[in-house]
C-alpha cells in the first residue's frame, strides 16, 4: 500500500514537470503588416493636372482713341457690334476746332493777299531797275518782302491743314473690319486725346489667353503638343501651338500669360467662350503628379514605395517640378503601378503591408 502510494506521487511530480515545461515554452510572435495609404498610377488621368482654363480672344485687339480732346456727343456702335473698316463709331463735339478752322482759313486768306501784293510790287521794281530808275538795294527791299509774304502764307495754309485735320479727328472711325469687345467711354464724357475708348477685335484669326503658374511656364514653353477644349462645344477638340509667353509676371495673380494660336478652329468658336488647355510635354508623354509625402528620399535621389502583392520595393524616380503638395515625375514609374503616398519613413524593404 505505501509503495503504491509513492508510484502515484512519483506519477504526479513528473506530470507537473511536463505541465510546467510545457508553459515555458514560447510561441514565434508574428510581424504585424502596416496599413499604408496607397495610389494608383494613371497615365490617362495625370493629364488634368496640366489642364488650363482660358478665354477665346482676338490674335488683333486695338484700343482705339480720339486724337483730340472733347466731349463725347454720340456713340453709334454697342457692345459685341460688327464694324467694317470706315464705320464712324464716335463722334465728339467739334464747335471749338471748327472755331480754330475758320480763324485759320481767315489768316490764309489775308496771307495769299499780302503775297499778291508783295510779287505785284517785286515785278514792278524789278522792271525799273532794268531800266536804271531805282537802285539795286531797292530791288532787295521788295525781293525781300516777297520772300516774307510767301513764307507767311505757306505757314498759314499749314495751320489750316492741321486744323482741317482736328476737325476730321473729332469723328472715331473703325480702321478695319471686326467686332467691339469694349466701350470705355460714354456720350457725355470728356475724354482726352488718346485716351482709350473702344476696343475693337480685328476680324480674322482666334487665340486661347490662359495665365500659367512660375513653377509650370518651362513646361508651357517646351510644350510638343495643345489641345483646346471648349465647354460649350461638347466632343470639340482642337490642335493648337504656343504662340506667345509673357516675360513678366501679373503683378497681382503673379502668373504668366500665354496665347495658344488655334489650328484650322471651327467656325462656331466665338470671342469670350470658355476654353480648356491640355498641354504634353517635350518628349511627348504626359507627365504624372504624385503627392509629395510619396517621395523618400535617399541621398541625392528621390525614390517611391511600389506595392507588388502586398510587399513594397524601393524605385528611384526621376522628379521634376512641384508645387500645391504635388511633384511632377518624369521617369521611374509604368501605367498601373501601386505607390504608397503616406508613411513611406516607417517602411523597409520587402516589407508586407495592407493598402
């Protein structure tokens, strides 16, 4: 009875070891995967970064003004009116030249007299002298009256043909065929010589005016190829080439304005529409904007976190430039390929995440 009773505890001590060592033993802990905001990399779509809104706008646009200063007496166009070259589009009250016209017209009058005269007298003298009645310094004295009497009536006929002129500038002609695109000024209003008052459109050929942002005018200068399209002509797309960049930037926008010339533009294309500008780059691709908390940066090169079946790879990237919390890239990344745009400095590589 109490070997039997020294089995069982012999039994129930070894139990308890196996128990106890069975507890201390330790299980591998597992890697937890980090949850990683992602991006996926469209080609097609990055376009629209690069897009431009614009207005349609005359390739001429003249601001046209009265030579002489006065009072408007009557507009004859409107806003948006078509002209032909010779048109009168205003006219200003004329009473004070027509004044200045008639005073001058008097004083060539009274000067073609006094010439008269002056030549009459000089061919008399002129013909006593030849017969030795007079002396020779005589002569002079007539001569040189006529000369004065000449040079007083060229001068006054100046005076009228400046003033004849005013009086023709007191009327605003259309110096060719198009549409008026502003009125300045009303009938009313005094207005001073060359002081803007019509703008007018000069028939002919279309352009798109954007304005483009100091971080995007070298890609807008280098730009291969434009499209145009238009909001109200639906499924319209036209090829278009820059034409013209500002040198300086608007001095409140700080932005740089740009003319795209329009390539063989449909005839339903009016002055002031509202028009899109896609632009592509120089080497003919569209470039792809990424957010710039994608980029990790190693050194001197930029690189981005690639998912491939749930595990991220380091790729060196080509960048270009950025701004609004966005980075142009230029080489390093394909059509579909997955990015991570958040938390790429807590990564490593072949490390498995869930997007």
């Amino acid at each position: 009875m109490k070997k039997s009773m020294v089995n069982c505890g012999v039994i129930l001590l070894l139990l308890v070891s196996v128990s106890l060592t069975g507890c201390s033993k330790t299980e591998p802990v597992k890697e937890e995967m980090p949850r990683v905001r992602s991006q996926v990399v469209n080609l097609a779509a990055s376009g629209q970064e690069a897009a431009y809104s614009g207005e349609v706008r005359g390739r001429y646009e003249t601001q046209l003004a009265f030579q002489v200063s006065g009072k408007i007496l009557k507009r004859s166009v409107e806003l948006g009116s078509v002209v032909n070259s010779g048109d009168v589009l205003m006219e200003i009250d004329a009473k004070d030249i027509t004044q200045t016209v008639t005073i001058t017209s008097a004083q060539v009058a009274s000067a073609k007299s006094q010439l008269s005269l002056a030549e009459a007298n000089l061919a008399r003298y002129r013909k006593l002298y030849e017969e030795g009645a007079v002396s020779h310094m005589q002569l002079d004295q007539f001569q040189n009256a006529y000369e004065v009497a000449l040079a007083n009536a060229r001068q006054a006929t100046a005076q009228y043909t400046q003033g004849a002129n005013q009086l023709g500038y007191s009327t605003l002609l259309a110096d060719s065929a198009g549409v008026i695109s502003g009125i300045h000024a009303e009938a009313g209003q005094v207005v001073s010589a060359g002081q803007p008052v019509i703008t007018l459109v000069t028939d002919g050929e279309r352009e798109i005016e954007i304005h483009v942002p100091e971080n995007r005018i070298d890609e807008m200068r280098n730009a291969r190829q434009v499209r145009v399209s238009f909001w109200a002509l639906p499924g319209v797309t036209v090829e278009g080439t820059v034409r013209e960049v500002s040198p300086v930037a608007d001095k409140v926008a700080r932005t740089y304005k740009v003319r795209i010339s329009l390539i063989n533009p449909p005839p339903d294309i009016q002055l002031g529409m509202t028009a899109s500008v896609a632009v592509a780059d120089s080497s003919g691709q569209q470039a792809v904007y990424i957010p710039l908390t994608a980029i990790y940066q190693t050194g001197d090169t930029p690189n981005v976190w690639v998912i491939n079946d749930g595990i991220v790879s380091l790729r060196p990237v080509k960048a270009g430039v950025f701004g609004d919390g966005r980075i142009q890239i230029l080489e390093g990344l394909q059509q579909g390929d997955v990015i991570v745009t958040a938390g790429v400095q807590k990564l490593r590589e072949g490390q498995k995440v869930r997007q």
